[in-house]
C-alpha cells in the first residue's frame, strides 16, 4: 500500500511546491483548486490534518487543464525529491498514495500529462530520459544530491 505516513516528509513536499508557483501576479489571482501547484499543496495538507498518507480520488481530480507558468526546474526537484521519499513498492504501488499524487502534479506541469509509474524509480526515469533527456538529467543529478 505504498508509503507509511510517518515516512512522508510533509514539510519537504509543501516546501518544493510553493518554490514552483511564479506568484498571484503572474495568474492574476490565486485560485487552488484549479492549479496542480495548489492542488497538491491541499492534498498534503489534507494528509497532514487527518494522519495519511492517501488522497481519495487525489489522481482522478488533479486539474489537468491547468496551463499557467510555473518554474519547471523546480518541478524537475519536487519530482526528484518524491522520488526519494518513494518506497519503489514494484507490486504495491498505489497511485492514491500522496507521494504518487504530487509526483502527477509535477509531470502535468513539466510533460502536460502524469506519466506511468510501475513501483520503480529506475523504470520511470527510464521513461522519463526517453521523452526528455534533460530533464531525466536534471532529476538524476537532484536525486543524488539531496537527503531527505
């Protein structure tokens, strides 16, 4: 069933997303329920108030038809950084897990569409360095380099 909640490190997730928003200005308004920054920001939150580590639903309603600017390099980090935090659960991977539901967040927001995952962080940058090599990079290298 994917990550326990204790593993989860809110904090980190709610930090990466808001260095993602360009900030009311730039959307003329800050409307969180129709931005996948937003969005994710509620669902961990939500987690975080009730003590879990799913969102119900949380991939079927992420606003996919979002289409404001955001800072993609920091898409590229948030996604590096769930990928630390993921448990690669192969067989167990459950796509209503919070870690899952942000990393579809991200991928809408740099590919325009949440892409696959099989439980293994090296299939999906496998995918990921077949569509974009720079990015696949760019997550790689982020991926080293932090600790969660």
């Amino acid at each position: 069933m994917g990550i326990k909640y204790s593993e989860v490190n809110f904090n980190r997730l709610i930090e990466d997303l808001t260095g993602c928003c360009l900030g009311e200005a730039s959307c003329g308004g800050c409307d969180k329920p129709s931005c996948i920054v937003g969005y994710a920001q509620n669902c961990a939150i939500g987690c975080m108030k009730d003590n879990v580590s799913y969102v119900m639903n949380g991939d079927a309603n992420i606003p996919v038809t979002d289409f404001k600017l955001y800072h993609e390099e920091d898409f590229a980090k948030g996604i590096a950084h769930t990928l630390k935090m993921c448990r690669s659960c192969e067989s167990d991977h459950y796509d209503q897990c919070i870690i899952s539901v942000i990393r579809n967040c991200y991928e809408i927001g740099l590919f325009g569409e949440a892409l696959p995952y099989e439980g293994s962080n090296f299939r999906y940058l496998s995918q990921i360095q077949s569509q974009n090599a720079q990015i696949a990079n760019d997550i790689v290298t982020e991926f080293n380099q932090t600790a969660i």
